[in-house]
C-alpha cells in the first residue's frame, strides 16, 4: 500500500473521527465537565501519550530558530482552537458545529492566498462568498429553543472562530512537519498547549467532581483524549507529510455527513430547514473554492 494512500486514509479517520466527537463532547459539557477544563484534560492526555511513545521514534532536537514558530502553532492549533471550540461547543448543538467546521478549507484558502501568495481565481472567490454566506447564515439565523445550548448565536460564532484558528494552523505548521518526525513534533506542541491554557482552564479542571461522573462520561473523556485527540492529530500530520494542506483541509467534507448522522441516531440533535440550507451554502461553497480547473485536472 502506497503511502499517499495510507495518508489518505489516515485523513478519512481523522475527520470521521472528528465527526462523532461533536456528539459525544456535547454530551458531557457543561453537565460533568466545563469547556476549559475539559481542554486541559484533553492536552493533559494527549501530551503524556506522544511523551510514552517518543522513544519509538528518532530523537531529535527543535532548532532554536523554530521555537517562535511552534509556540504559533501551538497557540493557535492547541489553544485559541480549542477554546472556542469547546465553548462554542457548550452554547451551541452537534450539528450547527459538524455544519460551521466545514468552513476550515475556505479559511486555508484565503490563508494560502495572503501568506503563501496563492492566486484566488474568480470561480474560488464566488465559492468563498457562498461558503460565508452559509455559515453567517447558520451563526445569525440557526437559533432554537435548547436548554443544553444557552447561547446558539455566541456558540455558532465562536465555533466558526475555530475554523479560523485551525485553518491558520495547517498552513504555518506544514514547514515543521518537513523538518521533525511527528513523535518530536506533537509531545511539543502538546505540552507547549498544556501551558497556554492551564491560566484559564485550571479552575474548571479542579471543578471536575471524578467521583459522582458516570460511566458514559469517562467513556466520552476517553474517546475525547485517545480518539479525537492522540488519533487524529497523529493521522492528521501523517497525512500531512504526503497531502498538501489544501487536501488534507478538503477531508471536512465528510464531517457534517458522519456528525449529522451520528447527532439525529442517537437523539442528540434534529434537523432544521435553516441547517440544511445552510449546509448546502457551505458545501457548494466549498466545492467552487476546491474544484481544479480541468486543464490542471489533465496535466495531473
């Protein structure tokens, strides 16, 4: 099996991955765990697991000239991403999030744009304007009455926030992952992510009552830390050693397909003709953004 196959791979399981995970961390925040403390518990977990199995890998040393660049990415891949994500998450519903998360390729492409100088054809620029329309439509319109989410507007916006951070994080964290194994790189970036968001999230995490959480509530801690975490932030940088960032951001297609799926069988969120509409914004979007011209399309 080809390694650009396996990388694939590996990006379809981090994104289905991904999809469930707006369901399951819904259903423990804010009830058995708030939204920062719940963060620090996930970087925690994921930090000591790259450290336990670093040894497995080569060892290595970060190049001072690149401290500056990895505390970015952890900043903005570890902790400005994660914040509003789980908070966004807390005020909001499982599928206006698996919706607003698929916005992520359109932030990359706008970034590769401004930073990596990309050119931005007509049809990419219209697919950008559909995509945002799509999801200001879903963050100013996707309201319902939800006693678990207080704050759906807020929510909604902060989750689309996330996609920004995320966004800006998979283009600037590509030159790392030329340079270090992922073993070397990710126990970094994680312990790096521990302490931008320990300030703000400690209280929370001392809140955590572990004796009265039901067993559902360590299953959804686990699957948080091991599976939507250590998982797929490893698959994610494999894939990034053979996929470009633009393809590998293009996987969030199949999030709000496995996220509304998984929300409405197990109970934990319905349809509404403003979530369908605006997840056909965003996902025709999307598709005019990320489609190549048919004369790259014959040359590849």
């Amino acid at each position: 099996m080809s390694k650009r196959l396996l990388a694939i791979l590996a990006a379809i399981g981090a994104t289905t991955i991904y999809g469930v995970n707006h369901t399951i961390a819904k259903g423990i925040m804010p009830h058995y765990v708030q939204p920062f403390g719940f963060i620090i518990l996930r970087l925690l977990g994921a930090a000591i697991l790259f450290w336990l199995i670093s040894p497995f890998g080569p060892k290595e040393r970060i190049d001072p000239k690149d401290y500056l660049r990895m505390l970015i990415c952890a900043l903005l891949g570890m902790g400005l991403n994660m914040m509003v994500f789980f908070k966004g998450l807390s005020l909001s519903t499982p599928i206006n999030s698996a919706v607003l998360i698929t916005t992520t390729p359109i932030v990359v492409l706008i970034l590769s744009a401004v930073i990596l100088k990309e050119k931005i054809s007509r049809r990419k620029i219209i697919g950008i304007t559909i995509g945002l329309l799509g999801a200001l439509g879903l963050i100013l319109f996707g309201t319902e009455v939800r006693q678990d989410a207080p704050n759906i507007p807020l929510g909604n916006f902060l989750i689309f926030l996330n996609s920004i951070f995320y966004g800006s994080y998979l283009v600037l964290v590509k030159i790392l992952i030329s340079k270090y194994h992922p073993f070397t790189f990710m126990k970094w970036l994680f312990s790096l992510g521990v302490l931008i968001c320990l300030p703000l999230g400690y209280e929370e995490f001392m809140e955590i009552s572990w004796s009265t959480l039901p067993l559902k509530a360590y299953f959804g801690i686990g699957f948080v830390i091991l599976g939507t975490t250590f998982c797929t932030y490893l698959f994610n940088i494999f894939a990034l050693t053979q996929l470009k960032a633009s393809t590998l951001s293009a996987f969030v297609y199949v999030q709000p397909l496995v996220g509304i799926t998984y929300a409405v069988f197990t109970g934990q969120d319905t349809i509404t003709t403003v979530k369908i509409i605006a997840a056909c914004f965003v996902l025709v979007g999307i598709y005019l953004s990320s489609k190549r011209p048919k004369r790259q399309l014959q040359q590849n």
